[in-house]
C-alpha cells in the first residue's frame, strides 16, 4: 500500500513514456538505453499507468546532460515543449476549440490538472495559479517539491508553438528552475 507522502516520490508513467520518446526523437534508442543504464534504472521499459519513482526521471535527465553538455534546465524545457502535442492530444476533450495559448495556460490548471487528478488519484502534477496582468500578461506561479520548473517553461513555451504563436508569446523565467515554487512571466506581444 502507497503512504500519503510517496506521491512526490513516484511520477506517473506517462512522464517516463514521453522521456523515452524525446530522448529516442532527439538522439536515438541506443541513447535511451545507455542512459537508462548510466543512471542506474534497472527496468528497461515504462508503462503509461505505471508509477516509478521521481529520482529515476532526475537520474536519466542529469546522464543526458553529462552526455549533450546541456544544462539540465534546457533539457527538461526541450523535454516540456516536445511533449506538448502528446498532451493536447491526451486531455483533447478539456481544451475547447475556441482556445488559444493565452485561454489554454489560463485553464490548465482546472482543466488539465484537474483531469489527472480525477482519473488517476495517484498522480500529482505541480499546483499553477495564473494571474492575469492585464490583457498582454500572464504570471504562472509554479510550485512543485519537485522542482521541474523547465518542464513548465518548455510547455508554456510548446503551447504557443502547438497554436502557431510562437512569435507572439514570450516566456521568461523569474525565480530558480530547481526552486519549489516558481514565477513564470508570459508576455503576449502584438
């Protein structure tokens, strides 16, 4: 039986899944399986509905980037921003048609967060409060006790691109990427 607190420690599979593929996307399988070897994961394969534990996700981003010389923090963005489509496709029935990166970052805590949560009580995606600063501004507060503010900034950052906005949107970070709670700043530019 899972106790209250293991929910931090484990991450739902889905998260592995979609490492895999961006790892496999960006480089190729072989890469895959020396970093799951690199880091110390024993199972060579992850199931969406699975749960593992949170290190292991840490352990196979922190070889990747001893391997690529990227920082962490770009990694897990690139990571955020690759899996975007994967979500849209996922949570689909929550977006309206009508939305764009603006609606869809305002609504995702309720709607997306809030469906995982609903169909998998053991998941735990971090807490976003969105404030709106005027028309042209957004503040995403970010908290997670585990601290993958990159993830955040890459999907922000892949939801624009997903509506072709990318032009439009900036998005800048305004706290430490491995801090608990964190502000992202969205600019929607004219």
């Amino acid at each position: 039986m899972e106790k209250q607190g293991d929910a931090l420690h484990l991450m739902h599979g889905s998260m592995f899944v979609l490492l895999e593929r961006f790892v496999e996307n960006t480089h190729d399988h072989s890469t895959w399986v020396k970093m799951l070897k690199e880091a110390g994961v024993e199972h060579m394969s992850f199931h969406m509905q699975e749960m593992y534990p949170t290190h292991e996700i840490f352990a196979i981003v922190g070889c990747l980037s001893e391997t690529t010389g990227q920082s962490i923090f770009d990694l897990m963005e690139e990571f955020g921003e690759f899996m975007v489509p994967d979500l849209m496709l996922l949570y689909s029935r929550y977006v309206r048609p009508e939305w764009r990166t603006y609606e869809m970052l305002i609504n995702t805590e309720e709607a997306m967060h809030g469906a995982a949560r609903r169909e998998d009580i053991r998941t735990n995606p971090p807490k976003l409060l969105v404030t709106k600063k005027g028309v042209d501004q957004l503040m995403i507060e970010y908290s997670s006790k585990r601290r993958m503010a990159g993830v955040a900034v890459g999907i922000v950052k892949g939801i624009a691109r997903y509506f072709n906005e990318s032009d439009k949107v900036e998005v800048m970070l305004l706290s430490p990427a491995d801090a608990e709670n964190v502000q992202i700043k969205v600019d929607f530019l004219s």
